[in-house]
C-alpha cells in the first residue's frame, strides 16, 4: 500500500476497541491487494486515507509516521487483534 492507485481504491476498515472506555482502533484491508494495515487510533486512518489519496512526499511521510503497521510488518506482541465476528 506503499503507493496511491489512480483511479480507484477499495478498503475494508474495522474498528473496535478493547473496553467501553479504551480508544477506537481500526485496520483497513485493501480489497485489491488483500493486505492488512492496523491504526492503534482513528486519527492514524484518517491520515493514511488521505495519503492514499494523494502523490505528494509529504503526505506520505506522514503516512509513514502515523500508521500502526502493515500485517507483513507487525512486531510480535503489539499487533492489535480485532474482535472476531460473532464473538462477544
């Protein structure tokens, strides 16, 4: 997801989060590629999306700052894991 596509983009975003008081998380799959970005806040999507949208330096910079990281690139331990559907 390194690379904002030209025309037309798909994602797949959850969100939940861990406790009634415990801050949003999400992901966001792209359904092209399949592949799974994790956001330990709203504010870190938000800033990905738009980064997706756009071919400036910067805002990918910023991108690369605010995402959680990739599925590929998960550290072991840290990853957060969304609610299973149907579980709960």
């Amino acid at each position: 997801m390194n690379e904002p596509m030209a025309t037309y983009q798909s994602y797949l975003v959850r969100l939940w989060r861990d406790g009634l008081h415990a801050m949003w998380r999400a992901s966001a799959q792209s359904v092209q590629t399949h592949e799974i970005v994790y956001f330990t806040d709203l504010d870190a999507l938000f800033i990905f999306l738009g980064a997706q949208t756009t071919t400036s330096f910067s805002a990918a910079q910023t991108q690369e700052e605010a995402i959680g990281w990739s599925e590929e690139g998960a550290s072991p331990g840290h990853a957060p894991v969304p609610p299973q559907p149907g579980a709960g």
